[in-house]
C-alpha cells in the first residue's frame, strides 16, 4: 500500500512527483512518456526561469529532475499506462496496460490530454498523407509548399510562426473571426508577407486523391464554399482531457475534464486530486500544471496525515 499514487508524466505529474518526494509521502508515479503535449514543441518560451527550450529537452529536463528523487519515498512504473481505477472512502487501486495494480490511500491524477481530430470527410483518409497534428514532426516535410492551419488557438499561431520559416504561404483558416491566441504571437505571425488568413470559415472536406490536394470550406457570412489549394494541412483545434480511465469515480464537465476545486484542486471524490489539462481549470499552460500540482500536492500531505 502506498501512500500516493500519481499518473501522468508532464509538468503537473513530474512537479508532484518532485513534492511528495520531497515530503517524504510513500508514492508511485506511473507515466507512458515523459513532457506532455510540450514534448514535441520545437520551442518553449514562456517556461519560468528559461528564455527558450526545446520541448525535448524540458522532457528531458523533467524526467532528470523526477530521477533524482526515485528511491525511498518514489518508485518510478515507465513506461506503463493506467488502464482503469476503482476507488472507495479508504483506498484507490489503479491498473496499469500492463495489468499490474497499485494501491494507494491518495490519487493525483496529471494525465494531461490529446489533440481533437479534425471531423469532415477526407480528413481520416489523409491522416499522415498531407493532414497532421505535429508541425515539430512533419512541418520540415512540406519545406517550399504552399499549406494551411486549422485553427485559433496558441497552438495554431505557433504551428503557423514553425512553418513560415520553410514553407512557401502559410493560410490560417479560423471558424470564427475572434482568434483565442495572445495578441504578442498574433502580431509576430501577422508580420510574415507569406502569411494569410480566412476568417468564418467551417471546414467542408480535405480534397485530393493518395494525397492532400486542397482544403474545402464554407465562408459562414456569405455561405459560398471555396477550395483553398494546399499541399499539407496542419490541424490545432484543441484537445481532450485524458480521463476516460477514471470512469465515473470523480465528476467531469461535459467535454470530460476532471471537475476540481481551485482552491486545493481536489476533485469529487475526497481521496483524488488532479492538475493540468485534465482538469477543469480555466487556464492550461505548462507553468500553471506545475503550480496546481504543488497546491495540490500540500493539500494532500494535510489529508494524509489526517487520515489513516
């Protein structure tokens, strides 16, 4: 029986991990991969304390820092993934893809999210044929061509400032005319003479035959459809909290996230606490996972030593 049990192998997994070391609390700390979704970012600039790195490297930063306290009071389970929980007022038991369990009087869950896939026809058939979510990996494959970003987001405005380095014409296609990114990336992407944009536009369909050919899509003020030709299609239209595992042993919101009090970021259930993109919480970002997971990392160092 441990104390702790921690799922998720970002900042938010890693930073508790790091604290309930730290305090000598008895945990577990299972992870697949290690960094999160910033691993395969080709530059981070707002982590605290580093003006820019790589998301490799903040991975590897991460799991050197996690290493370090393994021993007495931190047994790392890698690469493994949880599979389901069960979860009762004494105890938490977590299966493992590799159908081990662990129990644990407290669970803290960090398991992040994954990217939401686009949904129109011809979007599956050209999944890794000119369509992908990875501009870090796939963006230098379209070096010279002409492409298109889905999306209004940080996440599009980066994919889009990564591939105006090498690509011919970055377009940026949004569904809406109101952008969600900071005004400062914005600008920056604004400033390139090969960058545009197409506002209002609902995506109809991906066109082409073995390979992308061009994006489909409905100008929702005028209700004309055009086809803007295009070799490769990078798509950032947000994410799904990683929480299907858990059930319904702790309330979620309609899209899934774990439902937590921002005050100690526990969640329903009295013996499980969450931070990150799992969560709730009405901002995501690297330095926020990590502060959550330490608030709620005291927090659970108080209820265990309350509780039995």
């Amino acid at each position: 029986m441990y104390d702790l049990i921690i799922v998720g192998g970002g900042p938010a997994g890693i930073s508790a991990a790091i604290y309930a070391a730290r305090k000598q609390i008895k945990t577990v700390f299972i992870t697949s991969e290690w960094g999160g979704q910033s691993a395969v970012s080709e530059g981070i600039e707002n982590w605290v304390g580093t003006p820019r790195i790589s998301g490799a490297d903040l991975a590897k930063n991460l799991r050197t820092h996690a290493e370090t306290h393994a021993g007495e009071y931190l047994t790392i389970i890698t690469p493994d993934l949880a599979v389901s929980a069960i979860a009762d007022d004494t105890r938490i038991e977590v299966t493992t893809q590799k159908g081990v369990k662990y129990e644990a009087k407290a669970l803290f869950v960090a398991t992040g999210s994954t990217r939401r896939k686009l949904e129109c026809p011809g979007a599956a058939e050209h999944d890794n044929k000119g369509l992908t979510y990875c501009a870090s990996c796939d963006g230098p494959l379209f070096s010279g061509q002409d492409v298109a970003v889905i999306g209004g987001g940080n996440a599009a405005f980066e994919t889009t400032l990564q591939l105006l380095a090498y690509c011919t014409s970055v377009t940026l296609l949004n569904r809406t005319d109101v952008f969600r990114a900071d005004e400062v990336t914005i600008a920056a992407a604004k400033k390139h003479e090969n960058f545009h944009i197409i506002v209002n536009a609902e995506i109809v369909s991906i066109e082409g035959e073995q390979f992308v050919s061009g994006v489909k899509y409905k100008d929702t003020t005028t209700n004309t459809e055009a086809i803007l030709p295009v070799t490769g299609v990078f798509v950032e239209i947000g994410l799904l909290p990683n929480t299907q595992w858990l059930g319904d042993i702790v309330q979620k919101n309609p899209v899934g996230q774990i439902v937590v009090d921002p005050r100690t970021q526990r969640s329903s259930h009295p013996r499980i606490w969450a931070a990150g993109d799992c969560t709730d919480g009405l901002y995501h970002q690297n330095n926020i996972a990590a502060g959550d997971a330490v608030k709620a990392l005291e927090d659970i160092y108080l209820a265990l030593k309350m509780k039995h």
